[in-house]
C-alpha cells in the first residue's frame, strides 16, 4: 500500500427531501450565491423553485446562471466569474448533474483570482484562493458531488482538460434519490457505467496489498451492475435510485483507491474523443474501456483475471487464463450492451478513422509526454486501443 | 435506505513515518497542547520522543498525561481536564489505541464546560464546546481515530458508558502502520475481532435495499479475516499492518453504515460485562457476539445466510436454511478461536454466574429499557444470551 493522505470534509445530505435545508445549509458559508444549473429540468420539475424558496428563508441571496451543457464549456465560466466578481458572491451552488458541478468547479477556482481559469486546467497556475461549492444533485455517476476535480472544453481549442484541488470539494452536498426518478434510461445507464469506470481507474493498479480496498471496489461495482438491472425494470423505485446515488458518491470519494495507484488512462483518451467528437462522457467510455483492458490485460493477468471471477463470477481456467480474463471483458461489454450504451467508437457515430491519430497525439501532448498508471500509454499504444474500440 | 447525514472530515495521514507531520498540523488549531498517551510503551519505542521533537519544531508547547488503562478510566479524564483548563490547552493529542483516544475525546469534552464529564455519558447534559482531538495511532481496531465516539468507565459507580458527538471525530489522525508491527498477537487479534464486530453491527440491519453497502461490509469482513491468518505467520509484515490499519478506520467511519440502521447489542452487553470483570473490550465481544447471533438468527434468517454464503463462502443448502447459518457463525468462532481469542464467558475467567442477572438488568438499564436495533432485546433475552455464550 501507498503512503497516502485522505481527507474528505464534504457533508452529504442524503434522502428525501434534503434540498429543503439547503437554505440554511449556505448561512455559514456565505450570504450571497450564484445558483448555477442546466437546460431547464430543474427549473419545469419545480426543485429550482424549492431551492430558491430555501434560500430566500435562510436570507441568502442568489444570482443565477443556467446553461450549462454536458461537456461544459470554458465561455460560460467566465460568465459565471464575471457574475461572481461583480456581486461579492461568497459560494456556487451547483444544482444537476457532473457537467454542471464542474462549470461550478470551475467558477470557484477563477472568481477570487485575477489570471485565467483556464491556465489551471492546463496546468500553467494554481488558483491562489477558491470560492466554496456546494450542490444539490440530479444525475448521479460523476461523483464530483463529493471529488475534488472538474472536467471543463476550451471550446476554441477544442480542448478538454481536467483540474483538481482539494479546496473544490463541495462542503456540502444534496443527494436526494426522489430527483432522480425521472432520469431517463439513457442517463441513468451512463452514470452507472461513470461510476463504474471510476472504481475500475482505481482497480487496476500494481499497488501489491491492497485487498481491503479491492474487495470494497468489487462490492461497489457488483451492486451497480445488480442497480443497472433493477432500475430498468422499475425505473421509478426510490430505493435502486438510492442505492445507484451512493455507491456513485462511494466510487470517487477517495474510500476506494486510497493507498493505490489507479490508472485513469481510459478517461484521458476519453477526453480527448468527446473533444473531438462532443459525445457524452460515459458513451466515450463504454466504447473506449473494454478496448483499453483488452490492449493492456498482458501487464498484470492475474489482476484482470479476480476481476472476472469476482465481479463478474467466472470461472477461473487453469488451462486457459487468458479465457477468464476474456469472459470478465465480455460480460462488462454484454452489460454495457443491455444498458444501450455503446462498446465501441463506431456506435457513437464516429465512421472513419482519420481523427484517431489527431486523438492519439493529443492524449500522449496533454498527458505530458504518456498517459495512465497501471501501463504507460504513448502515441502508439492510444492509437491502437482506439483501433480496438473502433 | 435511511435518511442519513455523512461527515467525516477527519484528514488521515497514512504511511510510512507519517507522524513526523503531527507538530505542523496542529499549529492551525493550537498553540498549547495535551499529550496523552498510555503506559509507557510509546515511550519505550520512541515514538513519544519524536513526538516530542516535532512539537518542539512545530512551536507547539505541551503538556503531558501518561497512563491510560484498558476500560479507561474517569478518574484520569478528570486529571486531564484539569490540565487543560489550569494552562489554556488548545488541544488533546492522543497517542495510543482506542483507550487512549477514548480518553482523549472524554477530557476534550470536559475541558471548555463547567459541569461534569460523566453527565455526558450518563446523558444527563451535553456539552456546549469540546476542544479538538488528534491522533497517533498505534493499535488499530477501535476506529475511534475517525468516529464520534468514546466509551469510559467510571470505577466509582462501575459503570462503563458510551458518548457520541461529531465535534469530536478527530480534526486529525496520524496512522503509521510501521507502529503497529510490534502489536502482540493477542492485542492485534483483539483489534481485528473489534474492526469486525464494528462491521458486524452495522451488518445485521432490517433496513431493506442496502446492497451497497452489504457488500463493502462483505469486502472488509473478508479482508480482516484473510489479514488475521497473514498476520500470525508474519507479524512484521508492514503490507499486512496497513491493511489491517485502512479497514478499521473504514469499519467505523460511516461509510459502511450509511443510510442502515445498526444493531449495537453485542456491543452494549459487551460494556455490561467489562464493567464487571474488567475483561478487555474486545475479548468480550468475541465471547458475546456468536451467541447473540444465535439467539437473533431467526429475526431475520435471511441475512445471516448471506453473511455465512458471502463472509465464509458457505454453499446454501436449500433442505436446510438453519445450518447454512449456523455454519456461518461456527467459522466466525472458529476464526476467532484460531486467532487466541475467548469464544466464552468461561474462557474470560467468568466462572460463576451469579453476575449475570445483574449485567443484563444494568444493561437493559443503560439502554433506556432495551437494547439492540436489528431485535430489541430487554433483560431476559439479554441472560439468555449470556446463558448461551457462558
């Protein structure tokens, strides 16, 4: 096991009706928020109007800037700084899913900063100060409810980059199961198959000792997969909701990879898909995550061959292990599948393949020469697996 | 699921050497510390020396109280509280196991308030300040580096009695696994049996739709079982040492217990019987915990299939549901009997019982007319199980 240090202050309200203390939630925090969301879902289910109620009964005063599109974009950040420099805005509330909550991210980290937020995401400086974050959530599967990071496009650079500070993890954190009855199938089967990634980052390590952790990362992923089956069968029970909404928080808490070194690789190739394709975080992932095992499996059979057996009860095949590890792979792809999520590039509508090299390239640039842990990726490698998951 | 709140802000430091950080992480809280620890063996090892030097380096002054016992005591927080209160202490610094920290926490509590501790673990009042808690730990198992709670005994009245407050989860704990690697056999059992009692209680639960966190449970049972046979055949190993480390912190974290209702029983007759025969907590609870399971079983007998099928990989025999259970509890005793710990009241040196009658009425009294959550037990059910673990 790793030295680590873990620390994760984030208060997470759970259940029904939790928004309703959002209100006095803030009055420790701040006396004037941006409100900041989606496309609209909040504002016709009526939770903004709930969330504004609350506010204006603890005497926390709001701006308010909706929006936010999945792959959120750089523009609209510097709207919300804008918004937040010139009122004295003490704390983003984030209200949706993980697109949103990383726009949030991201207005924190530049509104009490005089340079660029993005130069954060691409690692040219550190923000000195950062606002407080707080969220009410609706789409369970990024985790960034209760995760230290954000995810945001350069829309004219077409770049997508990643940041993370500890002092962005959301103080608190609103997770009502109820919100998310009305997720549609799609979306609910991407923020199972997000959360699974992020335990699967973690897994696959070459950190020896780690059983305690792994056998918690098989826990987790056993019952999304047992959610991902039950919530399509009863998409309006409180309790599969429940059930996806923690072990999603779980996924990404820093519970699950503390003392390991987990990999990530899949999500920066994934990045740099949806940058060059906008498809959806997660659909970029399904396509992209067999592949990647598939490619790298030969660097630590044994690992992917537990994989198998425990999450996925293969049996295991002294005379041929590569099979075991075989069948763990297809049966992730089989319920990715089930789930009509794609498992491959072709079903995300990407249908040639003159991009891959572009994508290949700019995951090895924005990885500082390679990407992941558990195997180092260069140009070659990204290309290839992108082959596989063509 | 439950409606719950999760917070747990305590920051761990882990690793290696990691308590040379202790002195710098306490300058933001305060400037005049308590040390307490136990009886000398911190001392002999070094580890208060250093201790000391990275105060010294920090500038963080110090006082000092020693001799914490098992089951401790309220005679010594008295002592300590007066300390505090005579030189303006900032903090407690508990540098020890889980009497120690226990310790800690019921001096903390007393220190800034006027009326007397015990009232609070008598919940007779509650305390309106507590100053800050940190920790070195040096034998895992307890988990009360990272929870609200502490249980004392007061040896005037001899009663040993638990509190709970979230003020007092410590700001920090230092969790060098290196510490622990001259932890005795039997200690090191002990604190094992304890991790997983503490995961036991938050197993066996009515709340229905709490697969999630079922199987986390699931994944640290089996983990501390697979360390307890590691460790008895290499003490030294620090790879084993750290895993045993992260699970009991996460045991009684509040991860594995979100949104269920625990039961707790075993825990509250366990007090019951130290209270009276001085046995250390945990032998006492791997005596008294096989028997409650067998007096509960039927409550609920799918539950304890699962925890024998998934915990021992007991094979489920439909012509006989009973014995899938029973097989499960008789591993449980044989793991713990494996590991030299007492599966009995006899082998606790408890040889007559004419205590009995008077454990189960204090412990029916202590609860407020009945313990336990998963089945409510009142006094008679209480001598039952004790009839049945004697």
């Amino acid at each position: 096991m790793e030295n680590f240090v873990y620390h994760n202050p984030t208060k997470v309200l759970f259940g029904k009706d939790a928004e309703d203390a959002v209100g006095r939630e803030i009055v420790p925090y701040a006396e004037r928020v941006l409100l900041h969301y989606g496309q609209g879902s909040a504002e016709k289910s009526g939770l903004l109007g709930r969330i504004r109620r609350s506010l204006d009964e603890a005497g926390v005063a709001y701006y308010e800037l909706g929006g936010v599109m999945p792959n959120p974009r750089l523009s609209l950040v510097h709207e919300g700084i804008d918004i937040c420099k010139k009122n004295g805005i003490g704390l983003v509330l984030a209200v949706g899913g993980g697109s949103v909550i990383d726009s949030a991210k991201a207005i924190a980290a530049g509104a009490p900063n005089s340079d660029n937020v993005w130069d954060y995401f691409s690692k040219q400086s550190k923000p000195k100060a950062v606002l407080p974050v707080a969220v009410v959530l609706t789409i369970p599967g990024s985790g960034s409810e209760s995760s230290q990071a954000a995810v945001l496009t350069n829309e004219e650079t077409q770049e997508k980059l990643d940041f993370g500070n500890d002092r962005l993890r959301p103080v608190f954190s609103v997770l009502n199961p109820q919100l998310t009855v009305t997720v549609s199938p799609y979306y609910t089967a991407m923020g199972i198959a997000d959360a699974m990634a992020h335990v699967m980052e973690a897994y696959f390590t070459d950190t020896p000792h780690v059983d305690v952790t792994d056998r918690m990362c098989e826990g987790v992923l056993k019952s999304l997969i047992k959610c991902g089956y039950m919530v399509r069968e009863q998409p309006d029970n409180y309790e599969v909701r429940a059930e996806i909404m923690w072990a999603s928080k779980v996924a990404i808490d820093g519970t699950l990879d503390a003392g390991r070194v987990g990999d990530w690789g899949s999500h920066y190739i994934e990045h740099e898909v949806s940058a060059a394709y906008d498809v959806a975080h997660a659909a970029g992932l399904t396509a992209v995550l067999p592949a990647w095992m598939r490619y790298v499996y030969q660097h630590n059979r044994d690992r992917f061959i537990k994989f198998a057996m425990r999450v996925f009860n293969i049996e295991y095949d002294p005379d041929d292990p590569d099979m075991t590890v075989l069948k763990g792979i297809q049966s992730l792809k089989d319920f990715f599948r089930l789930m009509g999520l794609p498992v491959s590039l072709r079903e995300l509508d990407i249908t040639d393949k003159k991009e891959l090299d572009k994508i290949a390239e700019n995951a090895e640039r924005h990885g500082g020469g390679s990407i992941g842990h558990f195997v180092e990726l260069k140009k070659d490698d990204i290309r290839a697996i992108l082959e596989l998951a063509f």
